[in-house]
C-alpha cells in the first residue's frame, strides 16, 4: 500500500511455509483457489491462468497434504459433468491470509515512514 506523494514505498510478500520450508499457502494457491471457485473445475481454472492442470492440481494437493484439510469437494466427470468447490475451510483460510497480508502492508507502510520517511522522497 503505497504512501500518497511518495517516490519510494516498501513492498511486502507473505506466504505460510512448514518448518522444511515448503509452502504451504500463499498468493499463488489463492489465485488458483479463487479460478476454480469462479470456473467450476481445476481444468478451467488452470487455462484461465495459463497453467497445465498438472501444475495446479499439484499445488492444491501438496497445500493439502501439508495443511492436513482439503481445500476442494471434487465431483468426478461422468454425462452429467465434473467439477470442483472451495470447502469450507478453504474460504476461512483465504479470508484470513488476505487479512493477515493486509495487516502486514499497513504495518510495513508505518515502519518505513518512521523509518524512512526523513531519508527518501
């Protein structure tokens, strides 16, 4: 969130990780939630985004296997059609990231004009 009359301003990006370092859930698993949650199918979501079904499958399943809840109700395909819906659970936990990165720029925004507000323009 850049300060109004400002040339410079601090950026910040957050992700959940587990102690190996992996990650878990961030911008990227979001955007990816969020497709599906507005095409229907992991399929559709990952052309929207241009992303193979592969790529996108993987990283709902690995945030899954490390978050130990799904993130997705599946209906396999058959005549009538396959498709996927955000859980429950997904919905809380995009909802409470995106607060939490909305947090963390307003606290950033403070610290660097404390900090850097009397240093650069």
């Amino acid at each position: 969130m850049p300060l109004k009359d400002k040339n410079t301003c601090v950026r910040s990006k957050i992700w959940l990780q587990n102690k190996e370092g992996e990650v878990i859930f961030g911008h990227g698993r979001i955007k990816i939630l969020k497709a599906i949650q507005e095409h229907g199918s992991i399929n559709a979501a990952a052309q929207s985004l241009s992303m193979s079904y592969r790529g996108a499958w993987k990283r709902i399943k690995n945030a899954e296997e490390r978050l130990g809840h799904s993130l997705l109700e599946s209906k396999i395909g058959g005549h009538a059609g396959g498709g996927s819906k955000l859980t429950p659970f997904a919905l809380e936990l995009m909802e409470r990231f995106e607060s939490m990165q909305e947090k963390v720029e307003i606290m950033a925004d403070c610290t660097y004009e404390d900090l850097f507000s009397d240093l650069l323009p």
